[in-house]
C-alpha cells in the first residue's frame, strides 16, 4: 500500500531543546552518506501475538531537503521514545516532506505460515522497492535483505541513529496502532485499542478467559496460549 504524502500542519514542539537537536543528528547522520536520496525501512508488531506486522519505508531527497524541513521533524527520534500523541503529530510531517512513503503488511495468517522472521525481512524489503530509485541507498534497522536490487546497510538501533529509519518507524507504528483500534470494534472483548496486539497481562488474561480471535497468531508458544487447546 502507497501513501501519498499529504499537507501536514506544523511540526510538533514541546520546547525541548534536546528533541530538536535529536532529529537533527539523525538526518545528519543521513547526510554523511554522501547519497542524494535515502530510504530507510522498520517494522512495527514483530512481538505481538495479535494482529498485523506493518513493514514502512521512508526516502528523503537530501538534495531537496531544506533547512525549514529538517527543523520541522527536529523531535524525529525511534517511535518507541514517543507518545502516541506524539507520534500522531508526527506522521503527516513525515508524509509532507518524505520523497515516497510505503507500507506494507501481513497478515497473522501468513505470519503463521511463512514464519515471523521471514516474514519480517520480506515486508521490509517490499516496502523498500516501492519507494527505492536509481542511486539510493536503503537503510535497514539491524538486516541485511536478500534480493534488494539497490545498496543497502544494516544499522544496528537504526530508528535511533538514521532520519529515514526513525520516520519509517514513526508510519509503520502509526499504521499499525490506527488498525488495531478500528480493530477493537470489529473484535470486542481482547481490548485491543488499549494495547494494540502486544503481550500485556490483560490480553494474557482475555487470551484465557475468551480464547483467541481471528487476529491472534497460532504460532507463537506464549505462556497464556500454552494454557488454551488449540
């Protein structure tokens, strides 16, 4: 699925002067490269036990990146690091001044099937092919892909080192989260909207009491699903 960048209001700010110096290492960390035009790739729901893994990819235009831009994702860091709020407010930036922008996702049935780590690497590397171009350079949070038609480096703690890394974090975990709150709706009584798929004692103990749902993966041995007959 290709998104299409949008007009985006301001970037956020919570008057940290340490936040806005963070996004700015990560994209000067891109810079140093030396490569017009970087992609970088994460994923968001490799751990959970219910619902999608969502692979994002994200490629900045260092030749056409203006100072203003990178001043408007000044707070840009690992999705993790941030607040929902948060990272609600910074996905349209991100939408706004990313070359391309590309998710995909897969299904706990095919996790299932094809295994997690495969899986992983597969997404992310199709998610990458949808925004790569000529001469780029794709940055991957901790894998080398096989089969990548472009160059590529592994970066260990990538979504906290690389611009392109950490935006790709920022939609791949945006995307995630807005499923499985719709999701919540659609499957009532797991709670997903409050913890979105991952292993909290509340999901382990919904797991218990109600069984599993058509989002839950059969494939992992959890201890709440050692305890269920499937």
């Amino acid at each position: 699925m290709a998104v299409t960048p949008t007009t985006a209001p301001r970037a956020p700010g919570n008057g940290n002067a340490g936040r806005r110096l963070g996004g700015r290492r990560l994209f000067n960390f891109d810079r140093r490269l030396g490569i017009r035009f970087v992609a970088g790739a994460d994923e968001a729901g490799r751990g959970s036990l219910a619902g999608p893994l969502v692979a994002a990819a994200v490629l900045f235009d260092y030749q056409r990146l203006r100072p203003r831009d990178v001043r408007a994702l000044g707070a840009l860091n690992d999705s993790k690091q941030h607040t929902p709020e948060m990272r609600e407010q910074l996905y349209p930036v991100v939408l706004r001044i990313a070359a391309r922008v590309a998710v995909a996702s897969r299904c706990p049935e095919r996790i299932d099937g094809r295994g997690l780590h495969v899986t992983n690497l597969r997404a992310l590397r199709d998610a990458l092919e949808r925004v790569a171009t000529a001469g780029c350079i794709c940055l991957v949070d901790g894998f080398r892909l096989a089969d990548l038609p472009h160059r590529q480096r592994a970066i260990v703690d990538g979504d906290a080192t690389s611009a392109a890394i950490a935006a790709a974090s920022i939609v791949a975990k945006v995307t995630r989260d807005r499923f499985m709150h719709r999701a919540d709706a659609l499957h009532p009584g797991w709670d997903f909207a409050s913890h979105v798929g991952y292993s909290t004692p509340e999901h382990r103990a919904a797991i218990q009491g109600r069984g599993v749902s058509p989002l839950h993966r059969l494939s992992f041995q959890s201890a709440a699903y050692q305890q269920l007959a499937l």
